[in-house]
C-alpha cells in the first residue's frame, strides 16, 4: 500500500507531545511491513520556533516526510493552536491520486481540512485518528463547536473509519455524529525492541539533577498543562508521610509551569522538586529509569504515550481515573485514584513504603507492554483497517 499520514508536528517536534511519537511509530512500523509511507506535517518545532525557514523534506527510517511551511500564532494559548499550511494543498494535488488511503490524525486543525476535502475531491478513502482531540477539553470550546458546525461535521461524516484509542474514547467519537460501526479501537504501540532503559543512564540522571541516589523519586513526564494535572501532584507531595521524596517534572511548559512551580515554592518543596523542561532521546529514557514511580494525575485524559512508555520501561504507574487507560494499569501495573490529591498521595506512600508492591507492579507493567502495546501487534491492527477500507471503496 501507498499511506499517506497527515499531521500536525512529527519529530523532532516532540514538544507537541504524544501524537508525534505514535504518527512516527506507526509510520515507521508501517515501512518494516513493506508498505510505502509519505508523512505530511508543518516545519513547527514547538510552540515559538520552526524546524527550518521553509518547506523542506526528510527521511525517517525508510518513511518520506514533508515538513511544510506553516504560518502560526506563537502566544496562542493552547496546544497547538491556528495554523496554515499552504504548500500543503499545493502538495496534495500534485501528488495525492498516488497514494492508495490517507491516514488523518487530529480532529480539528488545517492538515485535517486540507486533507479530507482533498480526499472527497480525488475519491480516495481516509481514515481519522483523533487521539483524544474530538473532546472539548479545557480550551477554545465555542471555536471547536463552530468548527464542528461549519465544516468539521461534513468531512467527519465521509471518513471510511475513525481510530479511537480506547473504549471510552468511542463516545467522544460518536458525540460528533460517527456511527459506531465507523469506529475502530487500536491502542498505540511502542518499539519495545528499541526500547531499553538502562540503570546506569538512571544513576547518572540523578547525578545531573542533584537528586540522592538513595531518594525515592517521583516522575511526571509530559506537557505542564492544567490537563495533566502537575498541580495535583504538588499538592499531593505535601501531604505525603513518607520522607525523602523528590519530584522531577519533566516536559515543555504549556502555560502550567509557572503556576506549579510557585505551587511548590509556596509548599517549601522547592528543593525537593526538579523542572528539567523537555527531554529528548535517550534523556527521556534515563528519566524513567531514574524513577521508583511514575505518575500522571490528569483531570482527563485518553491514551497517554507517555504511560506506555512507563509500562515499557517496566515502572510502577499513578494515574487518575479520568485516564482512558486507567482501567488496563489498575492493579495490574499501578493504582488509580481519584482526581484528588489526598488520595493521589495516599497512592504513591502505599508504593513508596512497599518495596514488594513496586516490584511486583514493575514486573507488570513490562508484561502489560508487550501484551497490548507492542508496535508490531499495532501495525498489524493497522494494515488491516486499511484493508477492510479499500476492500469497502473497491466495492462501492
């Protein structure tokens, strides 16, 4: 098969989060299966800077990436935010009638327009893979509403099949008007072949940040976002009866970095919590090998990478019990909670004093990883929704 993915960033820009890592995982996979994958996306590095001045193409291990010129407002608040990609258009009808099915990933953004309707003009099926955008969320609710009233419900209405990455998030799809037999359920998978955290790169971790090797240390890898919920975790370590608990917040500032750190200062905790801002590459490896726990209290949240990543690198998990996946780590690899700080640090003194515990949830989380997660069963799900989509096309 010819794919072609659409999406808003790829790597390097990671600052944008867990799409970027699953776009390239599931391109990459793809590849290795012998398919042929072109990769659309904007030249953003982050929320400020562009990966390069202009339109530019790579290759990523086997898959064909076009960076697109992107026009973009660096202080708007959200995500991601409004952003055009003129080129884009340009590149899609010069080139789009070779691609067999086009893979869309985000709900509401220009690639996604862009693409769809290019789609139902070429007659080319497309497929929608939201991760977690459909919901409203915390921002911008009337402009996505209008969105959704003025062009979102049409190309939603023509997409052959919408990925939904957990059971719970079928509903959010469904909210928008996609028929249940529209939608398909895959998780996202990680390389876990490539994915092998070191205990000596964890030592030296702590060595950079000046955190005691004989500390307990809590991780909180990802987005500072009132989302994610790193407020929370704050509030929650000043009411933990453990002693000797340090915390490193690691990931870009998405406007929350300002307000958690003076949380913690005002808590005196300031000593004892680390904001590294975002890692890369093997330091995002070192940090969970760092870690006896990994946490991420979101107030809501679909399908976290950032929690397979913990389960690979075989770490005790707290999450909440807005995240989607919470139901798959509850104790089988962690513990879930409320969204409440009391009993977030309830949950992490009952792992944090209990060494046993730690293990046995360690032990599985690797298992959980490499049962439901593993980038080679993913792609396999994958190759066949295209399948099923162009047999239906070939059909109708």
């Amino acid at each position: 098969m010819n794919i072609l993915m659409v999406t808003l960033a790829y790597d390097p820009a990671i600052a944008f989060g867990g799409p970027v890592k699953i776009v390239q995982n599931n391109a990459r996979e793809l590849v290795r299966r012998g398919h042929k994958v072109t990769v659309y996306c904007t030249n953003r590095l982050d929320k400020k800077y562009k990966i390069a001045p202009s339109t530019i193409e790579r290759e990523d291990q086997g898959v064909r990436v076009i960076y697109h010129d992107t026009f973009f407002i660096p202080w708007w608040r959200g995500n991601f935010g409004p952003s055009f990609s003129p080129g884009m258009i340009r590149y899609l009808y010069r080139e789009g009638q070779r691609f067999d099915i086009i893979h869309i990933n985000e709900a509401r953004a220009f690639t996604t327009v862009a693409a769809a309707l290019y789609a139902q003009y070429a007659k080319i099926p497309y497929i929608i893979q939201a991760h977690g955008s459909f919901v409203y969320g915390l921002r911008s609710h009337r402009l996505k509403r209008i969105y959704d009233k003025l062009i979102g419900r049409r190309i939603y209405s023509k997409t052959a099949r919408v990925i939904a990455s957990s059971p719970e998030e079928i509903r959010e799809c469904e909210s928008v008007g996609i028929p249940r037999h529209k939608i398909t359920v895959i998780g996202n998978g990680i390389d876990l072949a490539s994915w092998c955290v070191q205990r000596e790169d964890g030592l030296n971790f702590r060595k950079r940040f000046g955190i005691p090797l004989d500390a307990h240390l809590v991780l909180f890898l990802s987005r500072l976002d009132k989302k994610k919920g790193p407020d929370l975790l704050v509030e929650a370590l000043i009411r933990l009866k453990v002693y000797n608990v340090y915390c490193v917040f690691a990931g870009p500032d998405d406007g929350y970095q300002e307000y958690t750190q003076q949380l913690a200062i005002n808590y005196g905790l300031s000593d004892r919590v680390i904001f590294t801002g975002l890692l890369r590459d093997k330091d995002v490896q070192a940090a969970y090998a760092a870690a006896d726990v990994f946490v991420l209290p979101s107030r809501f949240d679909t399908f976290p990478m950032v929690i397979v990543e913990a389960l690979a690198s075989g770490l005790p998990v707290v999450t909440t019990e807005t995240c989607q996946v919470a139901e798959l780590v509850k104790e089988k690899a962690g513990l879930v909670t409320p969204v409440d700080p009391t009993a977030i640090a309830n949950a992490l003194e009952r792992l944090l004093s209990d060494p046993e515990l730690r293990r046995t949830y360690a032990m599985g989380a690797r298992a959980l990883a490499e049962k439901e997660f593993s980038i080679q069963k993913i792609g396999g799900l994958l190759e066949e929704v295209y399948r099923q989509v162009l047999e239906e096309n070939r059909l109708s």
